[in-house]
C-alpha cells in the first residue's frame, strides 16, 4: 500500500488515500534495454518510450486530488491503477517528472509521506499544452504558457537522454491555482495520449521556438489575439465565422487573406503545383455560422517567422509579420478543400482528440502536415472543419538561425508527393460506418500506397484502441456531408495534378529563384545568453570592479554581491551613503572620493538622467583617471544607471559590463546618440581584447536592448539579498502597509472598501523606514511606477508576501509604468529635462528582433503594444506574487492567503535567483582580462580600440 496522508487546511480533515501496488503482473525493465509490458501489444516500444512509463512521479506534497495523478498514464499502458512507485518532492508544486527509477528493489516498493497544510488543489487540468523539445534548455516558450491560468503542459524529449533544464515559472500556488508540466521521455503521440487521459477538453499543440504574444491574464486588449480567448470558442453554440467564397481548388492558401505582407507566399506543405497555378490563393470571403461542436482544429499563424517552406522563405523578405486585417472572425476551411496546418502552434478540440496521431514513418519536415492532411479527409465525413485565427497568437522566435536562400530540388521531389497524397485522399472512399474503423482503414490504405510505413499502421490500431479503453467519444459520421463531400472531392480531382505539372514546376521554381527580387540580406541572430553552469569555481582569485553609478539601488545590490563571493569594488561616488549600512559591512568595498568633474557635476546634477555625454566630457574624464593608481588596479567597470555612461570608460582599455537597471538608452535623445550608442555595444560586444558584456539587470531591460541591438543579452537581474538577507520575516503587525508613489493612485480606496484588514501608507507608518521594520508585516500591497525598481526587488528578497494590481486594474489607472519608454515626458518626450526630442519612427528595431511592437508607444497610440510589453515587468515575472483586480478582490485574496506558505516559496525562489545570479556573474568574471594597461593618450587609445577618431555625435 502507499499511504499519502493530507490535511485540508479549511477542515482539517485527514484524507487517507490507498493504491495497490502490484508488480507481479508487469515486467519493468531499466531504460536503455527493451521496454515492454507482458501483453499482446509492446506499447513501450510501440511508441518509441525510451524510458519505462511505470513512472517515478515526483507529485508535490500540497496537490490535493492525488488519485488521478497515479492513474494518469494507466490508459495508456494498460495499467489501470497500478504504479511502480511514489515519490513525494514538495520544493516544487507543479512539475511530475515521468521516468524510470535507477533501481527496484523487490517486488513492491512502499512510500509514505505526509503533506504540510495547504490550501486544496485541484490536480486536473482540462486545457493542456504539448511541446516537444530537443533542447537542453527549454526556451521562454514553457515559461509563458505556464503563467496562463488553468492550462498544464507535457514536455516530450524522446530525443534525448536526460529531461530538459528548467525551473517553472509559476505563481499564486497559495490560491489553489494549479499550474503544472509533466515531463515525459517520449515521442509526442505519447504525450499526446497523457494529457488526453487526463480530461482535455483543449490540446495547444506547440514547440519550444512558438513564443505567445500574451500570456499574462488579461493582458490581450479587446480584439488582441489570445490562446484562452481561441479557447472559448468551444463553449459557445455557434460561431460567427468566414469562409473561400465559391473555391473551386482541392487545396486553400488561407495567407492572402489573413494578411500576409507578400503577395506570393504560403504555408509549409502546400503543393508547389498548387502555389504556380494560383488557384488555392482565393482572398474573397463570405460570413458564414459554425457550430462551435463541428471545430477540430484551429490553426494560429506565426509572425517574425511564418511557417512557409525554404522555397518561400527564399522569395519573401523575412522576417515579415502578418499586417492583420478589420475581420476578426476566424477563417473555416470549407469540407472537401485542404489547408495545411502543423504541430507548431494548433489548438485542436476534443472531436478531433482521435486525429493528434503524427506519423512516425514520414519524413521529419512533412509529418506533422501530412498528419493535417490525412485528419482532414476524415474530418469532412464527420462533420468537422478546420479553421484559422484571424491574427497570430505566437511569434516564431528562431534564435540562431540564419536567413538563407535556399533552392532544394528535394522541395519539388517532397512537393509532388504531397501533391499526390491528396489526389489519393480525394478519391478515397470506404464504407465502414464508425470513425475509428474508417481512419484504420485509411491509414492501412495508406501503407498500401506507399505513403506510410508498416509501424504507423500498427501505431495507428494500439493509438484507437488506447483512445477506446480512455472511454474517448468518438465522432459520428454524417453520411450526407460525407456523400456531399465526395462528389465534390470528385469533380475538384478531374483537373488536379496534370502530369505535366512537375516538369513546369520546376521551370517555374528555377525562374523565380533566379530573379532579381531574391532576397539576400543574411542575418545572423544570436540566441539568449543562458550560461551553463560552472565547472570550476569562478571566484578563487578576486577581481577588482569600479561604478560610478548614480542611483543609490545599484550601487548597493551589484556592489553587494560581488563582495560577498569575494571580489573588490570600488564605489567612485564621492561619499557614503548611510541608506543601507549593511553594505559597508562586506569586506571589499571602497568608497573613492576622488570623482572628476563628469561625475561630479554633470551627471550629479538635477539632469543626471538625461545628461548628454559629449566628446569633451569622456576626454575629460580620460585626463583626470588615466594616471590614478585605482584605475590602474581595475579589472573592469560596471555601469546600471545611467547605463550610458560606460561609453566614458571606453578609452581605458578595460573590460566594460553594461548592465542596464533602467531604459539603456537614456541621455541619447536624439537618432545619432541613439545610432551611435548601439554601434559602441555592437562594438563592444565583439572585442576580443579586451572582453566585454552586455547584460541586463530586469527581463524587461533585456528584452529591449535586444529589439535594438540583436545582441546576445547576458541576465544579470537584480537580487539584493547580500544586504537584506540578514532580515528574517516575522509577522507581528497588523498592518499591511501599501506602497505607492503618488497620491493619484490612492483613492482613498483601499482604507474606504477594505474593511477587515487595517491598510496604512508606508510612509505614514514610518517615515523613514529599515528592513528591520517591514519584517514584522505579514505582507506588502505595491502598486508599482515602473517595470523595474529596486524597491520591489528588496521587497521580493525579504520574501515578504507581494500583492500587486493585475494587468486588469493597472489598465484602469494612467501613468503606472511610465518610464517604460524612452520617449516619457522625462527623458527623450519633450520635457523640461529633454535633451532632444528622437521619435519613435527614428528608433528602428534590429532585423533580428521577435518584438511585434515598438516598447515606446503608449496605450493612447497603441494599446497592443502597451500590454505586450508591461508583461516584461518584474512584478508580471517573478512567481509567488498576488494579483487583485480591484478592492474587493484584493480584501477576498487577502482573507484566502495563507502567508506562511507563499513566504516559504518565495525563499526558495530566491535561493534558485542566487543560484542562476553566480552561474551567470561566473561567465562574466571568465571572460574578465587582468594586466591590461591604461592608456595614455585619448586620440591614440579610441584609435586602437575602436578605429574612430571621435567616440560621441556632440
């Protein structure tokens, strides 16, 4: 027996659950040897598992429905409610790691655990992602997903040995909002059949390069595309809708419509033959209502890099994104007509559950469509329709990849086989009257053809089967239509696929590919910086480090954490700074007072934030450091706020770190400082001696240095806990103190509305507060002025449980997240500290960047873009953080809230936070020079270095 005992916390009442465990009836064996259970069928090495599902589940303690998570892959091996073994991991409240235990003992292994109090969950999801991935690291693709509510993902890594890299991202665990990923070491039917088993209503069919434009609740303005608003559609009767006005063509290119930039261009696996005639690019509508019942499939396009083939992408300038149109209506494929769609970025409903199965058999480039393909045919005989979403939910986000040219004769050979597979799906006929019946037919017909090998015919039989035994519902076939359909399929066929088609295809092809609009422009795109861990320690011999920054955040925390792994900093500052003495207390730090007059009075002063950096300035302080004996000690500078200010210490020939804890552009208020400081980070950025970084102190800072730069952002995110660490959260006070900056934000709300709780400014609690004092709150409400701020970060590091405004109620207040863009009042828009007045139009994103929005415009210009990017704010990142929508929903999360656990997360969230901070600041002091010498004259020294002349505009 396995004892898993729970206590719920609004009841105390001790939940005793019991499985059975029973080996006798199924032989295990250890991966890397044949996998299989001793029934008539080997669905381990049926589908390719690599590891034995038996699985070693490592469930959190606090999930509440524990049963149907032992169950969860018994439909699929035949196992019914037995498992091989329990393991009960509560650090991590939402992942199931799906693999085989190195070693059984005996024939029954017994686990008992008992569950902290927590609130109830519910272990079910009915909305589920699917990602197959080859990586070592997942991309941000996962991370967004999970922040939606009420969706759960499986990873599938059949490719690999070893489960993927990767901390999920999730949040308000307190509040019983469930969010989970399952690993499993599998191909993608598998995965498939898991999430299936679990009750999926909707299945998101994905990779790990497909990145959603809005993940954050609420974020997607009204008309805005978004996966839980493409997954509703399921629960309305009828659905207005649009369809190819009288298409006369056995196959439909939905691009014209849906408003592709070129004229020519189409989706992955659409005929080539198809694509020269013209016929299946049909852009005329008519409004048509579908049944929400009769939808299997909703396919998303992909903006930056749309899923066309090579022989597309080397006639078509990409990246391109999707100009979008007035029609918000999806477009449905009419029966009897095909449209590609893939395994990228699909949402599919639960009637057409039966036809996620990917042929194992055909090649890797056109599984997925001939998957669309082959479900198709099938879906017209049941009444089913394919559709596609109006505007891209997702940006196809290739790091890495190269935008090449390329003219594969392999596409015509690959294209006329696609071409001829649905000429045989349009003339295929059967006369089973059930739907499975009818696909295993189809697909036995297909091996008969040559189409698909023996294995997915045998697949194919064990994949209906399991779907039986799951007690899936399959749909009834509508013979009417079906007949209909066929007469249809028939006169469409008479004049498709002349045998003269490959041969002008290919005349056609060879035409195009020698134009003179070919494009060739390459880009190469460098991928995120994520450092793998250190094999050594980085911090044996120490480095010294100078800043001369100007906000008192940044000057605490980067300062305190390199002390505190050994290092030596010095603070050119002029003074101390008696805010935060816990700093001066590592060993390490020096305070130099010894500033020259840059620092001192230009960047000092009042306009500090917006000073210009001129030629005579970085010259100046040239003169003045180039022969001090501290300059001559350092290793490398570092520059947060402004972040510009690095450009000065380019003359001194030592490694620069630019790390941007605010808007890296500030101060370059005109297009040529603009231009000019991106040519210097490009610069430096490729230096070989000596090394430098560019890196980011907030995924928001990182993201838009990125838009312009195409730079390879290395993450230095803010901590701040070598100085707030010696703080211990200990609630003592009633009070929820409220932090906000101005009185707009007040209303006098939060003390009027909220009644059971004692809400009070921290400003009127204390004056001038320490760390000491917040400790004793049981939590913080922050209604925050910008997407990053150091205040929030020390907040965050004391684990203090964070109540924020949600994307919903911060839409309701102006002015919050102002200084997002380098065009506010304050910096570049014309203010009285504006040095210059650049407009966004002059501010052009490098090719390379997946951003569908300029970061500059506001809601009142563009309100897409405005949410789009608000999501990259800290507050919207970090998990364990509460959101309320309004006051009342603020006071019923407060009274749920169980303070205790979300404090207990987020120490670990802040333990993993100095995990990933010292594996990243370690590849940065590996590529620190030591015994590079000062320079002794200006002209001379940007000469070597830079090739230049002159480093500024002015």
């Amino acid at each position: 027996m396995v004892k898993m005992y729970k206590e719920e916390s609004s009841t105390d009442l001790l939940v005793e659950i019991e499985m059975l465990l029973n080996f006798n009836k199924y032989k295990l064996l250890v991966p890397n040897t044949e996998c299989y259970i001793p029934a008539e069928v080997e669905i381990c090495k049926l589908y390719g598992v690599k590891e034995v599902l038996n699985p070693l589940l490592q469930i959190p303690a606090d999930l509440y429905e524990f049963s149907t998570l032992l169950i969860a892959l018994s439909s699929i091996l035949q196992m019914q409610n037995n498992v091989s073994s329990y393991a009960l991991n509560s650090t991590d409240a939402s992942t199931i790691f799906i693999q085989t235990p190195s070693s059984l003992s005996g024939d029954k292994m017994w686990t008992e655990s008992h569950s902290s109090q927590t609130e109830k969950y519910s272990s079910t999801c009915r909305k589920w992602g699917v990602i197959s991935t080859t990586e070592d690291t997942l991309t941000g693709a996962v991370s967004r997903f999970l922040k939606l509510e009420g969706w759960c993902v499986v990873v599938s890594y059949s490719s690999r040995s070893k489960k993927p890299e990767y901390h999920p991202q999730t949040a308000d665990r307190a509040f019983g909002e469930k969010k989970g990923v399952v690993y499993m070491n599998a191909d993608k039917n598998a995965a498939y059949l898991y999430a299936i088993s679990q009750g999926a209503t909707a299945i998101w069919d994905f990779d790990d390069d497909h990145m959603l434009k809005y993940w954050i609740k609420n974020a997607a303005p009204r008309g805005a595309p978004s996966l839980d608003g493409a997954a509703t559609m399921q629960d309305m009767p009828e659905m207005d809708a649009v369809t190819p006005s009288n298409h006369s063509w056995p196959t439909y290119n939905p691009y014209a419509h849906l408003g592709t930039p070129a004229l020519l261009s189409w989706p992955r696996g659409l005929p080539l033959d198809d694509v020269r005639k013209g016929h299946c690019s049909n852009a005329k509508t008519e409004p048509v209502t579908a049944k929400s019942k009769s939808i299997a499939v909703l396919q998303s396009l992909s903006d930056y890099r749309p899923d066309v083939d090579d022989v597309c992408e080397s006639l078509v300038s990409t990246p391109f994104y999707f100009t979008g149109t007035q029609e918000t209506r999806p477009l449905m494929v009419p029966n009897g007509v095909f449209a590609p769609y893939n395994s990228q970025s699909t949402l599919h409903f639960q009637p057409a559950f039966w036809a996620l199965y990917v042929p194992v058999t055909v090649d890797a480039q056109i599984r997925d469509i001939w998957r669309s393909y082959i479900a198709q045919r099938l879906f017209w005989d049941a009444g089913l329709m394919v559709g596609f979403l109006h505007r891209p939910l997702v940006i196809h986000r290739s790091d890495g990849d190269a935008f090449k040219a390329v003219g594969n004769p392999a596409n015509i050979v690959t294209s006329s086989r696609t071409q001829r597979l649905v000429r045989y799906l349009l003339n295929w006929k059967s006369a089973h009257k059930v739907l499975s019946q009818r696909a295993e037919q189809l697909w036995s017909d297909l091996h008969q053809e040559g189409y698909v090998g023996r294995q997915d015919v045998e697949m194919i039989k064990e994949w209906l089967q399991q779907l039986a035994r799951m007690n899936y519902t399959f749909p009834a076939l509508n013979e009417d239509g079906a007949n209909m359909n066929m007469i249809k399929s028939q006169l469409l066929v008479q004049h498709y696929m002349d045998p003269r088609d490959a041969e002008e295809t290919a005349t056609w092809l060879h035409n195009l590919l020698s134009s003179k609009d070919r494009k060739s422009t390459v880009h190469i795109c460098a991928p995120n910086a994520i450092p793998k861990a250190a094999e050594h320690a980085c911090f044996d011999k120490p480095f010294t480090f100078w800043t001369s920054d100007l906000h008192f955040g940044t000057r605490m925390d980067v300062p305190s954490v390199l002390a505190a792994w050994g290092q030596k900093v010095i603070l050119a500052i002029g003074d101390k700074e008696n805010r935060h003495p816990e700093v001066w207390q590592h060993k390490g730090i020096k305070v130099y007072e010894q500033v020259s007059d840059l620092i001192r009075n230009d960047f000092a002063s009042t306009r500090y934030m917006n000073t210009r950096l001129t030629e005579q300035m970085v010259q100046g302080n040239f003169e003045f450091y180039k022969s001090d004996p501290l300059i001559e000690s350092t290793d490398a500078f570092f520059c947060l706020f402004q972040p510009g200010m690095c450009e000065m210490w380019m003359p001194f020939n030592r490694t620069i770190i630019f790390i941007p804890a605010h808007r890296y552009s500030m101060g370059r208020c005109t297009k040529e400082e603009f231009v000019r400081l991106n040519e210097h980070l490009i610069a430096l950025a490729t230096l070989k001696n000596p090394k430098h970084i560019i890196a980011a102190s907030s995924t928001y800072d990182l993201e838009q240095l990125r838009h312009y730069t195409g730079l390879d952002v290395l993450p230095l995110f803010s901590y701040c806990g070598y100085y707030v660490g010696n703080y211990t959260y200990n609630p003592t006070r009633e009070e929820i103190p409220i932090f906000v900056r101005t009185k707009m934000f007040w209303n006098d709300g939060f003390k009027s509305k909220i009644k059971k709780f004692k809400i009070a400014d921290v400003k009127e609690l204390y004056p001038w507060f320490q760390f000491s004092d917040l400790v004793k709150h049981r939590a913080m409400i922050y209604l925050p002025y910008a997407v990053m701020s150091y205040k929030i970060t020390e907040l965050y590091a004391l684990n203090i449980p964070l109540f924020f405004p949600s994307m919903k109620y911060l839409q309701t207040i102006r002015d919050i997240g102002a200084d997002r863009s380098i065009l506010a009042y304050d910096w570049c828009g014309g203010g009285y500290r504006s040095i210059g007045n650049i407009q966004d139009s002059e501010m052009e994103p490098h090719p390379c960047s997946t951003h569908p929005y300029s970061p500059n415009l506001w809601g009142s210009q563009h309100m897409e873009a405005e949410y789009y990017w608000m999501q990259f704010a800290d507050f919207f990142e970090w998990p364990h953080i509460t959101y309320f929508d309004d006051f009342e929903d603020l006071e019923r999360k407060l009274e749920l809230a169980n303070f205790t656990v979300i404090h207990s997360l987020m120490v670990e969230e802040n333990k993993r936070r100095e995990q990933v901070l010292y594996q990243n600041w370690c590849h940065v002091l590996n590529k620190v020079q030591m015994g590079q010498k000062v320079p002794q004259d200006y002209a001379q020294a940007i000469k070597a270095l830079y090739n230049v002349s002159r480093l500024q505009v002015y």
